[in-house]
C-alpha cells in the first residue's frame, strides 16, 4: 500500500513537471510575449536600461525627489503659498542662518554629539562583532544574529521609552545600585547628554554591527594564525592584521551611524534637556508653527544634510587613505 502512495504521488509530481514545462513554453511561443522579450534582450545596452529603470526611478523618487523639493522650498519666501500671493525665491533663509549665533550651538553641538555617539557605538559594537564573527561556529551565527535584532523589531519610539524606563529614578539602573550599596538615592540619568548618548547608542548599534561583523566573517582566520605562527602577541594581531583589514567595515559603519544620527529628533526630545538641544529640534520648531516659516526650516534641513554629506565624505577620503597606507 505504501509503494501504491509513493508511486502516486511520484506520478503527480511528473505530471505537475510536465504541465508547468509546458505552460512556460506556451508562454515562451506566445507572439507577443516573444516579442517584448526580443525588444528586451535585442543588446546589452538594452538589458542595462531595463534592469537599472527601476532602482533608478526608486532613487530618484524616493531618495532625490524630496530632497530636491526641500532644496527648492529652501529658496523660497513662502510656502505652501496662499491663494493670490505670489511666491519669490531667496536666499535669506540661508543668510538667518549664518547672521545670527543662536543657531549655531546647536548645529555644532549635533555634529559633535553625532561624531561621539559614532565612536562610542564602534567601541562598544566592534567586539560584539568579533566575538560574533570570529568565536562562534557559523551554525549558530545566524540565530545570535536574530536574537541581536530582536529589539529592533519594534519602533523608535517604543525603544526610547524602554530607556527612558531603564534609566528612571526608579528604574533598573538604579534600583541595582541601590541594592548592591553603591547609591543612597537615584542618580539623574534622564535628560542629560549620557541618558541621550545611551538612547542613540542603542537606536543605531545595529547599523555599526552588521557592516563590522560583514568584514569580520570575511576576513580568513589564516592571516591571524600566520601572525602567531611569526610570533606575533594577541594585540599585535589585532593592531596589525585584524584591524586594517576591518576598516572597510568600520568606515561603512561609522558612516551610517553619524548620518543617522544628525537627523534624530524623537529621541532627543525624550531623552534630552534644555542643554542638549539638537539642530533636528531646531528645524522642527519652524514647522511647528505658521507656513512662511516654512522655507528657513527646509535651509537649515539643507545644511545639516550638506554640512554631514561633507563630513562623512572627508571621513571616507581618510579611512581610505589609511586602507592604502595599510595595504603598501
């Protein structure tokens, strides 16, 4: 009876092979299916412009188009523009900008923060990587991978209140102080620089860690064992071999967390006081309020963008003038 079952259903899945063969070649020899695949694969540049159309119209209207439309609200005296008023484009919604100091602080002081929190995700996620990539077996990876992502599975702001919680006067933080003895009364963690710092540590770990344990992964454990082999000590295989060898990935890391976080605003406003006061809050209080404020909020959102995009291109000119330093 059994072999009856096995032979029925080895039957049905010929038969299924047989069907979908032959609905493909239907489709195949269909005259006008024939064709668009003709018109498609006539030459290379053609299969080039077909398969690059789509992530480009996703660049560009998704990533391009509306910064393109802030650069262009940035220029001008109103917007959204009232019926019957007529619309003009300056530049005086960049000159507030740099005519009056009180906006400064907070534009260097973002930039600033933005560049510690980076350093200090890379030294606390780098030897998580490590650990990840180079001391558990590659069958159990992917699962201290999940387990990794488990907090990200939730949103921003929900995870900021799992901080503001944490760091509370009666949170857990404290409470362990208290009960091990080093504390009489909570320490204020909230709405300080540290409780912010924490917060965008904690948001942004996961972009440093995936792109450190990606060169971490790739990178052969015989160079290491070579290094030993030469007798060379454990931190000089680390500072002459594991490092420059990483530094594309640290490069990638640092990179994506420090335009990540030159643009948090939640966070801040949670997490932070009246001396932590980020440009992003800046930006939000003229669009907080009526529309001819509008165009200075979408000049300052300009540069902020650009003043980052110069930063992390003059921080990648480096790390790749060190990979080449390290690799002669």
């Amino acid at each position: 009876m059994s072999d009856d079952l096995a032979q029925r259903t080895h039957t049905g899945q010929k038969r299924k092979e047989k069907t979908d063969l032959t609905f493909w070649g239907r489709l195949s020899n269909w005259g006008p299916y024939h064709l668009m695949m003709g018109a498609v694969t006539a030459s290379p540049r053609r299969q080039f412009v077909v398969l690059a159309i789509f992530p480009l119209v996703w660049v560009l209207f998704q990533n391009l188009g509306p910064m393109l439309q802030m650069l262009r609200v940035s220029l001008t005296d109103a917007y959204p523009v009232a019926p019957g008023v007529e619309q003009h484009f300056t530049l005086e919604n960049y000159t507030r900008f740099f005519g009056d100091q009180i906006f400064w602080q907070p534009f260097f002081r973002t930039l600033v923060f933005s560049a510690v929190f980076t350093f200090c995700t890379l030294i606390i996620t780098y030897p998580v990587a490590y650990f990840l990539a180079r001391h558990v077996s590659r069958r159990n990876q992917m699962l201290f991978l999940l387990l990794l992502l488990i907090p990200f599975w939730v949103g921003e702001i929900v995870r900021t209140y799992a901080i503001m919680i944490l760091l509370g006067n009666t949170g857990a933080v404290n409470q362990l102080l208290k009960w091990l003895g080093f504390i009489d009364r909570p320490i204020p963690f909230m709405y300080t620089s540290f409780s912010m710092g924490v917060g965008i540590v904690y948001l942004t770990a996961l972009y440093m860690l995936l792109p450190l344990y990606s060169a971490l992964e790739k990178l052969p454990k015989s160079f290491n064992e070579a290094a030993a082999d030469l007798g060379a000590s454990a931190w000089t295989r680390f500072r002459r071999v594991t490092l420059p060898l990483t530094l594309e990935g640290i490069s990638s890391g640092c990179t994506l967390v420090f335009l990540i976080s030159t643009g948090f605003y939640a966070t801040p406003v949670l997490l932070g006081g009246p001396s932590t006061t980020v440009f992003a809050e800046t930006i939000a209080g003229f669009f907080h309020v009526a529309g001819d404020e509008w165009p200075t909020g979408a000049a300052f959102a300009t540069i902020m963008f650009a003043a980052a995009l110069i930063l992390t291109g003059t921080f990648q000119k480096f790390m790749n003038a060190l990979r080449k330093g390290d690799t002669k």
